[in-house]
C-alpha cells in the first residue's frame, strides 16, 4: 500500500494563512498593474511628458509598496516553515532513538522466555515505526514548504528589484522632462527679455531722431532760410525805393522846368 503523502498545510501550521494573504496581495498587484496600462495608453506618443511620467511614477510606487508586503509575507511564511521543519527533524531523531532502543532490547529479549513481554516490547517498536513514519512525512512536508517558499522569496524579491530599476529609470525620465522645462522657461524668459530690451531701443531711436529733427528745425537750416527771407524782403524794399526815386526825379524836373 502507497505511503500517504501529507500536505505542507497540514505540516505547517499558518500555512494557508500566509497562502491567503499572498493571494489577496497577487489580487492588488493585478490591478495595479491594469492601472499602470491604462495611463500609458492615456499618454500614448507622450510616455516621455511630465504628466505621463508623474503618473506612472505614482502607479510603480503603489505595485513597489505591495511587492515589499509581498516579499514580507514569503520571508516570513518561510521562517515559519523552517521552524516546523526544525521541530519534525527533532521528532524524526527522537523517533530514531525510541525505536532503536525499543529494536535492540526486542532482539536482545528472549521470545520463549517471556512471550509475554516479547510481544509487549514488540508491540512498542512497531508503535515506534509508527511515530518514526509520521514524523518523517511531516519532515518532508515541511521541507517542500521550504522550498516552495524559498522560491515565493526569490521571485519576489525579483519582481522587487525590477520594479526598483523602473522607479529609478522613471524618475530619471522624470527629472530630465523637469530639467528640460526649466530650460525652455529659462528661454523664453530670456526671449521675452530681449524682445523688451529690442522695443526700448527701438523706442530709444524714435527719440532721438525726433529731437535732431527738432534741432535742424532750429538750427543753421532755419536760420538760412530766415536769412533768405530777409533779403527778398530787403530787396524788395530796395527795388520799390529805387523806382520810388526814378519816378521823383522827372517830377522834380518840370517842377525846376527842365527838359
């Protein structure tokens, strides 16, 4: 008849508590990480912008923090498992030794002597087998609950690692998006600063022409043409003065009677 195999639930006790809460953590990962799809379809050709970046930062931190309670629980449900592989390898050597004690003072004894306790002591070894059996079932049980949680440790802290290096790439991504928009309002600053500095000179110019066009409406120019008009006026004068003095001298003339 095939040895009964015994569960690693009924070897290790807590086990399904720690299977539980394992399951209930998978559940909030899945969903995180359906969360974490959505925003990069949501930022589909701007994965690189500061919103696509901030929000998948956001998300990786939530599935970081679940992974951690993860690895947690795995470390601690293979702490427990180490323990009762511990206990049943104590009761597996304690076994050996009732057994073994029990087996040598059977061959020792002599059947047709005492039949009586002959069958007494025989009854007590196979009782021994019995325990030793048992104990040696849950030892394996144990060990494979070791095992499976070793593994549960090592692809979590896997999981954990990898979603480190996308948090660390994330906020690289992040803090280049951030360095290149102060870059770019640190531009355009200094755009709008020259477009200012280009309007005060224009308007520095106008000034300036308008008032040497000022002061060539005062200057030599002005000057040369109230000189000009100054002589027309005084040649005219002088004209009219001498035909003024032609025009007297014949009256003069025949008023002395000269021809």
């Amino acid at each position: 008849m095939a040895e009964r195999k015994i569960s690693t639930r009924f070897a290790v006790e807590g086990e399904d508590q720690y299977k539980k809460s394992i399951a209930d953590i998978n559940v909030r990962l899945k969903t995180l990480k359906s969360e974490l799809a959505l925003v990069q379809s949501q930022y589909a050709g701007q994965e690189n912008s500061m919103e696509a970046l901030t929000a998948k930062g956001k998300t990786l931190t939530s599935m970081y923090d679940a992974q951690q309670e993860k690895l947690r629980t795995a470390q601690a449900a293979l702490q427990n498992a180490a323990a009762a592989q511990s206990q049943y390898a104590a009761q597996v050597a304690e076994s050996q030794a009732k057994l073994q004690a029990a087996q040598q003072a059977l061959d020792e004894m002599d059947q047709a002597a005492d039949s009586d306790a002959y069958a007494q002591l025989a009854e007590q070894v196979a009782q021994y087998q019995q325990e030793l059996s048992k104990a040696e079932q849950l030892q394996r049980a144990a060990e494979r609950g070791v095992q499976n949680w070793q593994q549960s440790v090592n692809y979590a802290q896997r999981d954990l690692n990898q979603l480190s290096i996308e948090i660390n790439n994330n906020n690289a991504a992040l803090e280049s998006a951030q360095q290149a928009a102060d870059a770019a309002s640190a531009s355009m600053d200094e755009v709008a600063e020259s477009a200012a500095e280009a309007a005060d000179a224009a308007e520095g110019r106008r000034c300036f022409v308008g008032k040497h066009r000022t002061k060539e409406r005062g200057g030599p120019m002005a000057k040369l043409s109230l000189t000009r008009r100054s002589f027309l006026k005084a040649a005219a004068v002088t004209g009219a003065a001498s035909t003024l003095s032609f025009a007297a001298v014949p009256s003069t003339a025949l008023a002395e009677g000269v021809d």
